[in-house]
C-alpha cells in the first residue's frame, strides 16, 4: 500500500504544480503592475468517511510569496 500511495500522492502533487506553475505565470503576465504575489495553498481532505470520521481531519497549509523578475 505504501508504494502506491506515494506514487498517487506524487502524481497528484505534479499535475497541481504543472498546473499552478501556467496559472501563476500567466497571471503575472495579465497583471505586469502587480507586486509580489502572497499566496497560500492549502490540502483538505474532502473524503466520506461515513459513521467513522478521524478524530484529527487532514489539513495542511503553505503560505510563501513569489517574487517578480528583477
């Protein structure tokens, strides 16, 4: 089970950076006046755990700023 849960976490994790890194870029090039941008990216657990929820929900936070080309 370990191998194939970190090949999905792995795989999920990709496909967010892939598609955060087109995001963020043409949302500087929309936006050349912006300042630095400060973001958060945040993972939720959305699972139905039904009758049987875990007694810590899974939730986890980054915050980091990215800066523009000098």
């Amino acid at each position: 089970m370990e191998d194939t849960s970190r090949n999905d976490i792995r795989r999920l994790l990709k496909v967010f950076g892939v598609q955060a890194d087109e995001k963020i870029l043409r949302h500087l090039i929309e936006n050349p006046h912006a300042p630095a941008l400060k973001l958060r990216i945040k993972i939720e657990d959305l699972t139905d755990y039904g009758d049987h929820p875990p007694a810590r929900p899974l939730s986890f936070e980054v915050e980091g700023e990215i800066r523009r080309q000098s």
